[in-house]
C-alpha cells in the first residue's frame, strides 16, 4: 500500500467488483437467433468482441435457470483464462442487453468504485495479472487461470475522476500506436510488391540497361522454351508405410519455403531407408537443383509451382508432386529468380491449372514456357543486382519488424506508468480511493450474502 500513489487504494478484484464470476456451457439450448448471444473466446478479437463471427445464442429459459450465474451485461469486462494463449480482455458491447459466456471466460463487473474501462486496462497489464499469465509459460498442453486466481488480482484504485482521465489518456496513446503498427504492419505486403517488381525489371532487360551499354561483350537475349533449354525429371511415388525414424529424406511440397529455399525441420521431414538411394539413383538427388511444387490446395498463395534452390549440402529423394528442371543454358540461381519472377507467376495463374479440390501444374505444360534468356556473363550481373535490391529491401523490413516489437514495448511501458500514478496530474482535492473502498467494504459485511453480485438490471 505504501508504494501506492497518493489518494489510491488497493484492494482484491473480488472486494472491488460486484462480481467475478466464471461462465459455462449448456448441455443444450443452442438456437437460432432471436436468443441471448453466447460468447466464446474465439469471439475476443484484438481485444475486443467479435459476435459477426460464428454467433452463437441460447434459449431465454436456459439463460436464466442453469445458465443464470455466467449471465453478464453490457460494460462486464472479460478474460480469457484457458489457453494458450492466456489473457484475452475485452469489454461487453451494447449490442444486446443481456448474454452469456463459457467457461473458458470470467466475468468482472464494475462497481461503483471502478469504471469498465480501468478495469480493462488492469486486466490488459496489471501486474498481478502478469504475474499469474507468467507463472504458466512454458507448460505443455492447455493451461489456465483459476476462479480464485482472478479473485485475488491485486487491483491498483485510484479515485474515479482520476481513472477516467488516466483512460481518457491511455485511450490516446493507444491510438497512435495503433496507426503505428497499421501502417508498419503494411511493410510486409510492400516488400513482397518491391521484390516482384525488382524481378519484373531484371526479366524485362531494365535492371541491366546501362550495365550492357559499358559491357565488353553482350549477346542478344533469346527466347527459349522450357522443354528445349533443360530437362525435367517427375519425382517418384514412395510407399509412406516406408517412412522411418532416420535414413534419407524425401522431398515433399512442405521442404519448399517460400523464399525459394529449400528447409527442413522437425516437423517437415520424412525419411525413407537408406537402400532407396540405392534402388533409384535418378531420384536421389544431391547438391544444387531447381525443383518445382506441382499440387497445392489452392492459387492464394502461389503455392502451386513454387520453385526452389536446395543446396550443395542437401540429399533427398524426390518425391510425386514435385518436379526438377536441370537449365543446360541458365545459372541455377537466374533460374530460380525466372521462376519466381511476376512473367513466370502469370503464365501459372492464367488458367494452367488443373484440378478442382487439388490443383495441378504437369511438367508437359511447364515445357511450354518461354525463358528470357541472356549470356551467362549478364545472367550472373542480373543475378548480383537481384540479390543487392533484396538484401536492402530486407534489412528495411527487419527495422520495420524491429519498430513494430518497440510500438508493443512502449504500450507495456505506458500501462505501468499509468498503474504508478505518472500518466496524468493527481488531484488532491477529490475523496482518496479508499475512502470509497472502505464504504464498499462496510456495506458488503452488512448485507445479506445472497445478494452478492446480483445488481438488478433494466
């Protein structure tokens, strides 16, 4: 108490609040609207609620007999307390004038000691409330908050006049920050959008205009289709009874990152038995390639002929859905830049592929591409110019990643200033919090147990 800002009190959720209270699930009484909406955590949506999404209502009598203590009202502030992830708070719309919540959800109602508002920033960073969501990091499987744990939130008060200012605040500072990490979170759609436009200038013949103009030597660029500027090899269907612990990979759409890397990881990776690379050595392949995804479940997200570099360190057997191209005439790495480049992307998206659940690209229709191709010294001069333009466009995204982790530090760093009483001038003049707190507390002892929590509503 002593640490407090002078005027604040201090006291348990449970003694501030008319009510903490948990919500539950009816066994039945799902219906169609009209009902008392029923809320879930998946309907907490960047801290706040989103009832558009899967709404859910139950039957009036169900609401007020088995349902009737998870019942909650408009301006209740709730909190997710089954996880991961932990912590989840919005507050209660206007939208209905009555509703219900699951278990997975506790209910805390303001009193006439604590507006909404603060409630909802406490429960966003209070310190008790960090401390409880960091005592469960790290713990396998589902973990929660308990009831008793949400009682016991230590929950800083100060005077009414004084939260609603501190609010009023908070609710500015946030704004900012908000547009702040919009516009920030707009870097990773302008990368990808620089980066194919660096490819489309490289494949037009722009990105080396002037370099040709000072070059000793420069072939014309010539057109080559696919099937007559390299070969291409389909993977081959290995039995998945055969997967084992250890032994050598199998190459699947899943290895294939979407920058053109080949990764593996625990989670990724198969492997087949030794004896495989033995039995079809065309398809274990070794050191660099050019391989290509030819099934996805759909075109969103270019999934469907992904093209890929592995390494000099990679063996793999090749599997089905993935085919590779060895260019006799082509780099491996202006190869790969080709086949990601917006030229290569519009001859997939128009109407090549094939398939209606899963979509296919076949290695005879990839033959009818026409590669843009320049001599070998200008290939390796697109291929610096490419990786330079990239590496500068990701190291602005690294600082933007780097300010967007900065924006969530600096909204941390605001609560707490807030819960220490700096945000904003105190005024002496106004009634102490604990005043009001010692009234509370007074007229609870007083008044018949039964009423507890159960404030009429209109």
């Amino acid at each position: 108490m002593s640490e407090l800002p002078r005027g604040w009190g201090e006291d348990e959720a449970w003694n501030i609040c008319e009510l903490v209270q948990s919500g539950g699930t009816p066994k039945e009484g799902f219906i169609d609207k009209p009902g008392v909406p029923f809320l879930k955590v998946y309907n907490i949506v960047d801290q706040k609620i989103d009832f558009e999404y899967r709404p859910q209502f139950i039957d009036v009598d169900i609401h007020r007999s088995s349902m009737a203590k998870s019942q909650a009202y408009p301006g209740d502030v709730l909190m997710n307390i089954v996880g991961p992830p932990l912590g989840k708070v919005a507050v209660i719309p206007d939208s209905f004038p009555t509703w219900n919540v699951n278990q997975a959800l506790t209910i805390f109602r303001p009193s006439e000691a604590v507006t909404s508002e603060w409630l909802y920033y406490f429960l966003c960073g209070g310190n008790s409330v960090k401390s409880v969501i960091n005592e469960t990091r790290g713990s396998a499987g589902q973990v929660n908050i308990s009831l008793s744990q949400c009682r016991a939130f230590k929950l800083p008060l100060p005077p009414l006049a004084e939260q609603k200012r501190i609010v009023a605040k908070l609710d500015a500072l946030n704004a900012k920050s908000a547009r702040a990490r919009t516009e920030l979170a707009r870097i990773e759609t302008l990368v990808s959008r620089y980066k194919q436009a660096v490819l489309s200038k490289a494949f037009s013949g722009d990105l080396t205009r002037e370099w040709r103009k000072v070059a000793s030597t420069v072939w014309p660029w010539r057109s080559e289709f696919w099937g007559d500027c390299g070969e291409t090899l389909n993977g081959r269907a290995f039995p998945s009874g055969d997967y084992c612990e250890s032994g050598v990979r199998l190459l699947r759409p899943g290895n294939l990152g979407a920058s053109g890397d080949v990764f593996w990881n625990e989670k990724n990776s198969r492997f087949l038995p030794d004896k495989y690379a033995v039995e079809f050595p065309k398809h274990f392949i070794k050191g660099e390639e050019i391989l290509i995804n030819l099934t996805a479940q759909s075109l969103e997200d270019q999934f469907l002929a992904r093209a890929c570099l592995s390494s000099a360190s990679d063996e793999f057997m090749l599997n089905q859905r993935i085919g590779l191209f060895r260019p006799r005439n082509m780099i491996p790495k202006f190869c790969l830049f080709a086949l990601k480049s917006p030229r290569f992307r519009g001859f997939v998206d128009n109407g090549m592929n094939s398939g209606s659940l899963i979509q296919h690209v076949h290695t005879k229709q990839l033959e009818q591409y026409e590669f843009e191709v320049p001599d070998i010294e200008e290939q390796h001069e697109i291929v610096r110019r490419i990786e330079s333009a990239f590496a500068k466009i990701d190291r602005l995204a690294k600082e933007a990643e780097r300010a967007l982790e900065l924006v969530g530090r600096l909204d941390e760093a605001i609560l707490a200033k807030a819960f220490r009483g700096e945000l904003v001038r105190q005024d002496e003049n106004v009634e102490p919090a604990e005043h009001l707190l010692a009234r509370i507390r007074a007229e609870r002892e007083t008044a018949p147990k039964t009423k507890r929590g159960r404030r009429a509503r209109a």
